[in-house]
C-alpha cells in the first residue's frame, strides 16, 4: 500500500528542513570584497607606462635585393633616409651587417624578407616598394654642376626644326610627316 501524498511530500521535503534548520544565518559580505572592482576598473587605472623601444641602425633600411650566389646570398640593403645610399653585403666581404637568414615567401619575390644583424642586433627587413619605384629622368636641358643650363658649344651645329615648305610668303604650310599606308592582303581568288 501506498502512502497517501501528503505524507510522500513530507518525507521528501524533511532532509531539506533539517539542513535549513541547522544552518548559520547569512553574514554581511564586507566591502573589501568589492574593492578590486572599485581599484582595477579601466577607467581609473593609470595607463602603463610606454615601453622604450631601442632604436637600431638597422631600421633606417630596407631590403633592395636578393640573390643566391656560392656561399650565402648576396644582398643589397636601401637606406630609407639617403634613398641613393645603397650596401652590398656578400658572403667572404667584410662589412658590418651580416645575412643571418632568408626566408622566401609564398606570395612572390617581394614578400622575401632578410634577417639581418648589426651591431649584435638584428632585424627581419623586407622590400619598400616606395624605394624600388624607378625614378623618371629629368626633362628639360641638360644642367651642369652649379645647376645652371649648359650652353651649346661653339662651332658645333644645332639641330633644326625640319624645313618647311614655302610656296610664297602667305602661303607657308609645314611639311605633313609620311604615314605609312596599312598593308592590306587580298583574299585568294578560287
């Protein structure tokens, strides 16, 4: 037989009377807990303080070329600064940067970069593509040293503009260049 419900509640809800019963009161949580919150909040943090980065002869460069000859590779370093300074570094040639390593990368020949040391420090440059642009040549008569245009020589001739035809003094017409006819092949005759 089977108790009624009543009493099946009541059995049930017994061990958990027993455990309220003999449980503490709830204590006041102190403040100090909180106090993390209050001190290590992002906005009343102080900022940390800026790590000094030391500056190497190395960053005023960029990579300028690579090339694997006998021996290591051969290296040509571009200074950002003096853009027309370039350093050849080649295995066997003494000089103060060293090719420490060269990694290839997959994306094409200018995502090559160079671990270069100097100094006991080193540095992973790679290609500035504002460095390799070609520079366009200068327009305009030829300069000397102090910047003034160089006069034409004595005694030497000075090209002319082609002759033009004149047929009287109202009617003056320059020469018309020859242009070439287009080459037209007939198709062949059946």
């Amino acid at each position: 037989m089977c108790p009624p419900p009543d009493a099946m509640k009541a059995l049930l809800l017994f061990p958990f009377l027993a455990v309220v019963a003999f449980a503490d009161a709830p204590q006041k949580v102190p403040l100090t807990r909180y106090i993390q919150l209050w001190s290590d909040s992002p906005f009343t943090r102080k900022p940390a303080p800026e790590q000094i980065v030391e500056s190497t002869p190395l960053d005023d460069y960029a990579l300028g070329g690579v090339s694997p000859v006998d021996g290591g590779y051969f290296v040509i370093l571009l200074n950002r600064k003096k853009p027309d300074e370039r350093i050849i570094v080649q295995p066997g040639q003494p000089s103060e940067f060293r090719v420490l390593e060269v990694r290839h990368g997959g994306e094409g020949p200018l995502s090559t970069t160079v671990l270069v040391s100097s100094g006991g420090k080193s540095k992973l440059l790679g290609f500035d593509e504002k460095l390799l642009a070609l520079k366009s040549a200068p327009t305009g008569k030829p300069q000397g040293k102090s910047g003034q245009p160089v006069p034409p020589a004595q005694g030497v001739p000075v090209p002319q503009a082609p002759a033009q035809v004149q047929q009287g003094a109202a009617t003056a017409t320059p020469q018309q260049p020859n242009h070439p006819r287009p080459r037209v092949i007939p198709p062949p005759q059946r």
